[in-house]
C-alpha cells in the first residue's frame, strides 16, 4: 500500500523472527502499517540463509510500504532467546538451528540503519504497553502461556533487564515444591503445570478415559493436535473436564501472578498468546479471582488482569516502537 | 564529633524510625558520620508527641555533629510502612499504633529543608548499595528475614517502586500451595515457613521435645527469648536439631530467591537482618545451593548471594543517600 505520510522519511520496520515463519512490518512515525512481507524461517537451511531471507523479507516489506531502504530510520527485531543484546547477537535458538548468529552486524551492513535485537516477548510486551492493553500504565507484566510461558515487564517505560539481558523467566518460578516435571530438569515450575503443552497431554488423557467425547470426535488423543481452537470447541461443545484442566492451570498462572504482585505491583498483567485469545474470559477471570484471593489486602486495588488486544501484531509493532525509542536515546 | 569537612556546608540526615527507637544519624558529602543520636521511639504516646521526638532527635544529632541546621542539605527517612511516597505520609503503623502521620510535612516545617520518607527495607537495601556488600551492582535484591520476611530492590541506581509504592513482598510469595498459616491470612506464604518467628517457634517445640538440650536449658520454650543470638548459641553448642530447622528455612528462602533470579535476574542476592548477622555462613551456603540447584542453566552464573555487611548502620546511609539522590533529581 502507498504511503502518504513521508514529510520526513521517518520509517521503522519491526520484525518478528518466529520458528516457522517471520515477518517484517514498516510503520510510520505515527505507527501506522504502511507495508508489510512474510516469509518461512526454514531455519534448517541455515543462519546464513536464514540471514539472508530476513534481508529480503525487510526489502520485500520495504518495497510494499512504496518507500525505500534509506527512508528507513531503525528496524527492531523480535527474536527468540538467549541473545546478547548489545552485540546483536542471537546466541543459541535451539527451533531454528541456529548459534552465535550476528544478525545486527549482517543486518546494518546491508541495510544502512540501526538495528535493535530484543527478545521477543519484551517485543509483544512493549508492543502492548505502547498501543495495547498497556497504554498509560507505569509498570506491565505480560504472561503469555503457550508451548511454554513467556514472561516481560515494562517498568517505568522502559524493558526490564536482567544480569545478563533475559529475565522474567514466569515459566520457571516453582509453583509446585516437587511438582511435575518440567522441560528444564527441574520439578514444579509453573511451565509444568500449566503450559498449552501440559493442559493438551491432560486433555489428550481425559479424551482417552472417554470424558471428553467432543475432543476425541474431533482431534483424538495426538497432543500434537490439540491446540488452542481444539480446545476451546472441546469446551464450547459441552466437555466440561477440558473447561476443568484449562481452569486448573489457569489458577497455577494466577499464584504465579499473586507472587508478581507481591514483588513488582505492576499496574497491570496482560495476558496473551494462543490460548488466551482463544479463551480470554476464562483465564482473565480465573488468574484475576485467583491473584486477587492470595495478595496482601493492600495490594487488591492496585492491580488488573487483562487480555492482550494486539495479537501476533504486538511484538512487531513493539519492535518498531522500541527501535525508535533505542535510537531516541532513551532506551 | 567535631566535623572538619564543612566547606560547603552539605550535610545529610539519614533517619531509622524503629518500633521501640529511633536513630537520627548526620553525613557529610562523603558519607562520613559527623554526628548521631538515638532516643525511645514510645509510639504509644501517640503521633503528634512521635513527631515531637523525631525533630528533637534530628536536632540532637545535629548538635552532635557540631553544625547546625542550616547545614543540612536534606533528610531521609527510613519508616515502616505502608507510605504515600510522594506526600511524604506514614499511613499506618500498626507497632507505632500511628495512622495518615504527615511526616515530611510536619520536618519540613521545622527544619526547612527537604524530606524523603523511603521504606525502611528500601532504605537498607539502598544502603548497602552504595556502601555496602551491593556496591557496584546494576541491581540488587536485599532479603530481610526477621519477624518477617522483609525485601527491596535496587534496579539500574534506583528503588523499584511499585504501582501504590510498597513493593517486593518477598514475605508473601506462596512457596508451599496449602502450607501453614500466615500472620497474612493467607497459607505457604515463605514468611510462614521461614521467618525467625516461625524458626523460634520449631526451635521450641523441639527443645520441648527434648532435642535441643542447650536451648531448653538457656532460654527454655517460650518463643520470645528464642531470638537469633540464642539459636546461634545452640547451634554452637551442639543442638544439631536447631541447625536442621534453621538450614530447612534458609532453604525455602533459597527456593524464593530462584524465583525472583528467574524474574529480575539480580547482580546479587544480599541476605540480611539479626539471624543473617549471627549464622551467615548457615544462610548464605544454604540459600545459594537452592537457588544455584533450581535456576535455568543460563542463570547460574549470573548471580550471587552474599550477606550484607553494613548491619543497622544501612537503613541510616541509605536514607540519607537516597535524601541527596532525590535532592539532586535523580530519583
């Protein structure tokens, strides 16, 4: 789509390099979508390649947005972890394939402009705080349950940071002393409790035993097949055991969010990811009776439970945020 | 003590407002003690006359210091909580028996100059920061297990502040789902499994027992002279039982800091209060093994756990550092 609003060439492209698939978006200083391109990761033909392919994807969006690359003020890029951030380096994505890939350096090289890693769930969570459920808030936490459960905080602004970049690791706070295993080696992490992974094995048994005629109907006992739309029929159609299981772990997420409270008072948790947006209600209201129940009374009124707004949206648009504010300055 | 440093007359007060005293301590620019006083608190004698006090005993450590008011620059103090920070009101005090007590208000008349009020575990957590075992961290988590179980952070040079001010409730993050009551209302709470009062009350039980020989015989069963020096005592004495149950607190304490390495990914984790200050080998050993055995891979070498070393002079120092940050604009 052509672009009207090119007064002074100010253009950021956030990008979101997912397991499957990226894509990258060019925004206008108004943050507005001018153009956007998406491409398969096929992380298995390689960094190089994969490198490549995110140039092109960045041209290709470039090109949508009918402006070019030198109208282009900073690309922010979401990306799986971990990352050293003020190299640009990914360190190790395990999904793709890839180690010690310079996408910063690669990417500036070709394309003449700042180039800003971060994680991406900081990039969702940034995205939300900017033009989200996030809005006017001083501190967010954005938990998103998925494969296993992201965390990122906005505090006072800006991106929390860890010792060494990553922090917020919500899927490995011990909710279960002893608990389930988890895929990190350790017992009782809320990840193991209460991950899309873990409610779709215990849907996968309860369709199994016959107390969810629905979900055997339609997806059988594959964990594989059980996603977040196969749950939410499974329940829309009157499994009631499925509502069950995704209720239990959706009340783990909100011990796990009681604790949060307790140590950050953010203004607000923002929920978000697949399996919220497929059940929203559900966890909004199970997390929020479940954190409200378990915090010091003073910290009842200071806090919301709410549903993320931006969907697959928010981690591009906050990477094109949080390019513009890292080359404000500010970051 | 006569001050020698006074060429441009800055001197900061850093303030204690304890539950049975008070202590009023006076720096110069660098932080070197000129002058102090200490007084009874007597909270019962109601705010109004606690105030009175307050001044009184800034003015006495003034007057120790060898200057005189106009030399001060601006005072911190270091209060229970819950506070309205930017008012500068202690709202409640349940030991003090004080409610809504404008304490900067009622200083700042007086002794015209300004006032911070800063919660007193932020104010020791501050402290050691700038002064003590903290020195050099990007961000720092004090645990103050006590009574309670106190905490506060220091993140990028500056005090987390949560959404009502009060936060890092470290005291109540849920540790064991279903465990023993705590003075919150609440169950698992750590403060219910690891506080000194709930380490007194299994060090009781198991002297009753007849396990703790050396306890029974110097302090007998009741809880309330069952404090850090005489658990220290038994344990050197050959109560092996006092030493299991401080070392299983100290683990759960160990189970909680790996929940907030894995949330806010600290420099370091200092530990401090009375029972630290008499075991802290016992507690610093024990907490590290848990946190080290529960963390992700990639964390376990970006943190340590360490004991504080500046003891009840923090809350004083950082009070009255924390009065120059805020006067210089900083905070």
């Amino acid at each position: 789509m052509p672009n009207d609003i090119d007064n002074d060439k100010k253009y950021w492209v956030g990008f979101d390099l997912g397991g499957t698939k990226m894509l990258s978006t060019v925004y206008n200083k108004q943050f507005e979508l001018c153009g956007k391109h998406r491409t398969k990761t096929k992380g298995h033909d390689g960094s190089k390649a994969g490198v490549n392919r995110m140039i092109n994807t960045i041209r290709q969006s470039i090109v949508d947005a009918d402006i070019a690359v030198k109208d282009i003020s900073g690309i922010g890029i979401g990306c799986p972890g971990p990352l050293d951030l003020d190299r640009g380096i990914l360190e190790s994505a395990p999904n793709l394939g890839w180690t010690n890939v310079a996408i910063k350096d690669s990417l500036e090289d070709e394309l003449n402009c700042g180039v800003h890693l971060m994680n991406d769930v900081d990039a969702g969570v940034y995205g939300e705080y900017r033009f989200g459920a996030g809005q006017n808030c001083r501190t967010i936490v954005g938990v998103f349950p998925g494969t296993g459960i992201g965390g990122g905080c906005v505090y006072d602004g800006k991106i929390l940071r860890g010792a060494k970049s990553t922090c917020m690791e919500i899927g490995h706070m011990q909710v279960v002393p002893d608990g389930p295993l988890c895929g990190c080696g350790k017992r009782g992490c809320l990840e193991a409790v209460a991950s899309r992974l873990v409610i779709a094995s215990q849907a996968a048994a309860a369709a199994y035993r016959g107390q969810a005629p629905h979900l055997m109907q339609n997806q059988g006992t594959d964990i594989s097949r059980i996603r977040s739309g196969a749950l939410k029929e499974a329940i829309h159609s009157g499994d009631a055991v499925i509502d069950q299981i995704v209720r239990n772990a959706a009340r783990y997420i909100g011990i796990a969010v009681a604790n949060i409270v307790h140590l950050l008072a953010p203004d607000k948790i923002i929920l978000g990811g697949g399996m919220v947006e497929a059940l929203p209600d559900l966890f909004v209201t199970e997390v929020k009776k479940i954190a409200v129940a378990r915090v010091l009374p003073s910290f009842i009124d200071s806090f919301d439970v709410v549903a993320a707004e931006l969907g697959d949206l928010a981690s591009v648009l906050g990477a094109a945020a949080w390019a513009e504010r890292s080359t404000d300055g500010s970051a």
